[in-house]
C-alpha cells in the first residue's frame, strides 16, 4: 500500500477541498462518541486521509480507489455512535458523508428521498412545512445523519409509536465495497425476493455504504398530549405498562426508570407516556391510560413533570453536537471511575427476574446501580451502573450481557454493535454469525470496508470486555 499514490489518485479524481490530510480533522475523525472507559485497552488509529463526498459518484471513486491501493474505508456520519461503530480500527480512508445533503420531500407519497447526510433535525425542519415529520427522534437530533442512523438501526424518543430508524427505511442507494452503485425501490411493499434495502439496516456499513435513503414521512400530529406517573415500585409499575400495552395503545414516548435502585428495598419508579395525534384520539388515550395507570396505585405528576424532560431530551446530544462541530470531543472529560450503561432487548416476560439478578449480582461484588428502566417498549430494558474497581467492572459488563443472553435476550438494542460489543458477537449469533462472515467475504472480499467492527473479521476484533 503507498499512501502516497492514493492521495495522488483521489486528487486527480476529485476536487481538490474534498480531500483532507489536515491531522485536526483527521484526529477528530477517527472516532466516534465510544468513551475509553468503556473499551480499556483500545485505541483509534489515526486515518492516511478524509474523503468528502458530495455525491454518490464520489463516494463510488473513493471506493474503488481504494480497493485498487488496497486502503481500508470508514464511514463517518455524525460521530455520535456510542459503540466505536465509526473509528478507525486500522488506519485508512475516513469517508466524511456529511456533504451528502440532498432532501426531496414527496408530501403526496408521504416519503422523502434524502441523503445519507443529513440530520435528523434538518430533515424534520424540512418536512415540517409539508406537515409532516420524521418519527426517528435519538438523543442526538442535531448531529445523527441519515446514514448513521440506518446503519445502527438506532431507536429514539418515538419509537414505542414507529418503531426504530430501520422501520422507517423502504429503499436505498448505497455503494458496494466494489464501487458498485445499487438503488433498491423505494415503495411501501415489495414481494420481489428478499427486500435488498435490510442487508444494509444495522450493518454499521460493513456490507456497503448508504448514501441515499427513501423513509416514510408521518403527519405531524395535531396534539402531544404528556402524562407522568409515581409508582411505589418497579414491579408496580411494569405491571401497569403491561396492562396499558394489552390495551393495545401505542404511546409515542414510553419512559420509564428508577433512581438508585437495590435488589433488597423498593424505590419509586417514574413512567412518562406521549399520546399524539389527532386530538381526540389523543386525548382518549391519555385518559385511559391514566384509569389504567391508576388501578396500579400510580400517582399522577405535575404535567410540568413530563413536559420538562420532552423539552430536555435532547439538551446532552445537543452539547455533544456543539463540541463535535467546534473540533473537541467527549474524550476529553475523565471519568473518576468506571461508569457503564446497558441497554438489552429481552421478552417482556424476562424482565423482572433480569432486573433483579442484574441488582444482586452488582451489589455482590460492590458495584452500585443508578438507574434501571425501560424506553419505548416493555422489553426493552436499560441498567446503569458504577464502581471503583476497573477488573470487577469490565467482569460485570460481561456477564450482565451474557445473561441477558442466556435469557433469550439481544445484548444492544438502540446503539449498534461496533467495536464495544464484537466480541460477544458469536454467542449472540451462534452459527448465524458464519453466515455474516460468508456474506461479508462475498460483498467485500478484500475485508476492507469499517473493518473490525461486528466480528466479521475476527483478525480485528477489539479486545473483550
């Protein structure tokens, strides 16, 4: 590999300010928003160059130059991944798809044909003069693209309503690891063989790069209307939004969690709920939720309660984006000890006895939980937890995921898999993860597209938790 003839080359085939070799951007690229802390003994590699693409076409040459100078490729969105799904395990070319920006609103279809990078919050200021909306709302609106999203098949704020990033995608253009440009139909369905636009869903880029995407697009609702409640417990509560989800409501916002919880003493448990739509629909759901909600002993709040948090939801992922754009990063706040967050998908009916082995195992070895809860739906389970002792830590990440496991549950079910989780890659897939491999072997068989990332290489694996 000669770095030297790839800048050559990407400069002879592109213009001149879409390629980088300025070691501040190449330092800020070559991670996303994975803290330290959370992967010991992992580091980025620095990138041979950045690449910004303002067209599919571009992104196509760099491809296939680098195929031809043999030079891994990475492609970054907003930097916002919280797994490592967008560092650069190896040093190579960093695609930087933030350029990629075209936005084509279809109000009759109720779709949007728009570009791999753009974000989340630009796309909704685009739609909202349509009267429509995107129904994916992560944390970090105002720096998640297009293309990150979909390729962490992230959820957000909305999801208990429509679902995860993915749910929202009917077709794509993206780039083979050939350089080979493919466009899936973009329509609401198909019985066309399997649906080509999943292979890229979740697939953190490794099987090609998204550049182009085709989402639904949802009427604005005419109302929000926002409900929060106590509950003694945990178990209290749960029981509630079991029975408000037998009911068969959807809530747009399902959030539910408790603060410093221990599996020897109850603490009360918050739950906050959106009903939106058209006003009276919403309003009946409110009503009935709060009827169901109080058959469990919940205590209705203040609606300043869940008005504040909906207003706040994106106040982090927007400090995040403010750092991200003036050159810093969140490496640089030290933890003074080890902090983890986890966020498993288990059958509903899994849950209780998760969430109360989960609190022994970590009050056994000394470790303390902060909060334990559950986001848009009932079997999606976070737990949240710190400790002093960095082995005992790393030790607890791994079985608590393991468990979850064990219990017929995912190990991840908003933020991807990236680096962070690819070592539990072949206990969460068995014999399926062979399967990827194949497949990846086949689309990319020089293995140099986001190498390291989702255990498709196992040469690059980062190291276990």
């Amino acid at each position: 590999m000669s770095t030297h003839a790839l800048l050559q080359a990407l400069r002879a085939a592109l213009p001149a300010d879409r390629v980088s070799t300025d070691p501040a951007t190449l330092s800020l690229l070559a991670h996303d928003a994975l803290h330290p802390g959370r992967l010991p003994d992992w580091a980025v590699a620095t990138p041979l160059v950045v690449v910004c693409p303002q067209q599919t076409t571009d992104v196509a040459t760099a491809v296939r130059l680098a195929n031809t100078h043999q030079v891994p490729l990475m492609p970054m969105g907003g930097g916002s991944g919280l797994m490592g799904g967008a560092a650069s395990v190896v040093a190579g070319l960093v695609l930087d798809m933030r350029g990629l920006q075209d936005i084509q609103i279809r109000p009759a279809d109720r779709m949007v044909d728009v570009g791999a990078g753009v974000t989340m919050a630009t796309l909704n200021h685009a739609a909202a003069p349509h009267g429509l909306m995107c129904a994916h709302d992560p944390w970090t609106v105002a720096v998640a693209t297009v293309g990150g999203t979909i390729g962490t098949n992230s959820l957000g704020y909305l999801g208990g309503k429509y679902g995860s990033m993915g749910d929202q995608v009917l077709g794509v253009e993206a780039v083979l690891p050939t350089g080979e440009i493919i466009t899936t139909r973009g329509v609401e369905k198909a019985s066309t063989g399997p649906g080509l636009h999943r292979l890229f869903i979740g697939a953190e880029g490794c099987f090609g790069i998204v550049t182009r995407a085709t989402l639904r697009l949802f009427p604005l609702p005419q109302t929000r209307v926002l409900r929060s409640w106590e509950f003694a417990n945990f178990t209290t509560g749960f029981t509630a939004i079991q029975a408000l989800l037998d009911s068969g409501m959807r809530p747009g916002l399902l959030e539910y969690s408790d603060d410093h919880p221990t599996c020897t003493a109850d603490v009360p448990a918050t739950l906050i709920l959106s009903f939106e739509g058209r006003q009276r629909v919403a309003e009946a759901e409110a009503a009935e939720a709060a009827s169901l909600c109080a058959t469990w002993h919940g205590r209705e709040l203040p609606a300043r309660h869940a008005e504040t948090f909906w207003a706040q939801r994106h106040e982090s992922g927007d400090a995040y984006a403010e750092a991200r754009a003036a050159g810093q990063s969140w490496l640089r706040y030290v933890r003074r000890q080890p902090l983890d967050y986890l966020h498993v998908s288990l059958p509903p009916s899994a849950v209780l006895d998760y969430r109360h082995e989960s609190l022994a195992l970590l009050a056994e070895h000394g470790l303390q939980a902060l909060q334990t809860g559950l986001w848009c739906h009932a079997g999606l389970f976070n737990i949240a937890f710190t400790g002093a002792d960095a082995a005992t830590f790393t030790a607890m990440q791994m079985r608590l995921l393991q468990r979850c496991q064990d219990k017929q549950g995912a190990m991840e079910y908003c933020h991807g898999v990236g680096v962070r989780l690819a070592s539990l890659m072949a206990r969460e897939h068995g014999a399926g993860l062979g399967v990827l491999r194949r497949l990846k072997q086949c689309l990319d068989p020089q293995g140099l597209l986001n190498p390291g990332k989702l255990s498709l290489a196992p040469d690059l694996a980062p190291p276990a938790l």
